[in-house]
C-alpha cells in the first residue's frame, strides 16, 4: 500500500477522533458538524468543472473523507477503527 494511503488514513482516524470530542465538549452541536460536513458533500458535488475533470469513482474517493467524518458523529462508531 502506498506510504500517503496510510497517512490519510491516521489523519482521518485522528480527525473522526477530534470531531467526536469537539460535539461531546460542546463545543459545537453535533447536528451543526454535522451540517458542516453536508455542506462540504455539497461543494464537492456542485463543482461542474472539476467533476468534469474526473471519474465517478474520483469524485467518489473525494467524498470519502467527508462521509467517513460523519458517520464518526454517530455514537455507535466510538471506538471503531479505520477498517
């Protein structure tokens, strides 16, 4: 596997980590993370010119850590590694 595939991986898993204890500090609400992830899925979807640009399974991989994120907001993913 490539060495920046695993680096991406620690940084999500470090990045799910932090969103979950920002929403349980309340520091923001879960549902606002929450919208804030949506809207970054939103982003990503809207920009014709760089859909254009690149295949459904590139978008896809695009929108992956933005999915990964929120599903760490649920509870039931406490604990939960990458795989």
């Amino acid at each position: 596997m490539n060495t920046a595939n695993l680096q991406l991986e620690g940084l999500l898993v470090a990045m799910a980590q932090l969103t979950r204890q920002i929403a349980e500090a309340g520091v923001l609400p879960r549902e606002s993370i929450r919208h804030a992830l949506h809207a970054a899925e939103t982003a990503i979807l809207a920009d014709d010119q760089r859909r254009a640009q690149l295949s459904d399974s590139q978008i896809e991989a695009m929108l992956f850590p933005v999915r990964y994120l929120a599903t760490a907001l649920s509870p039931a993913s406490a604990g939960r590694g990458f795989s």
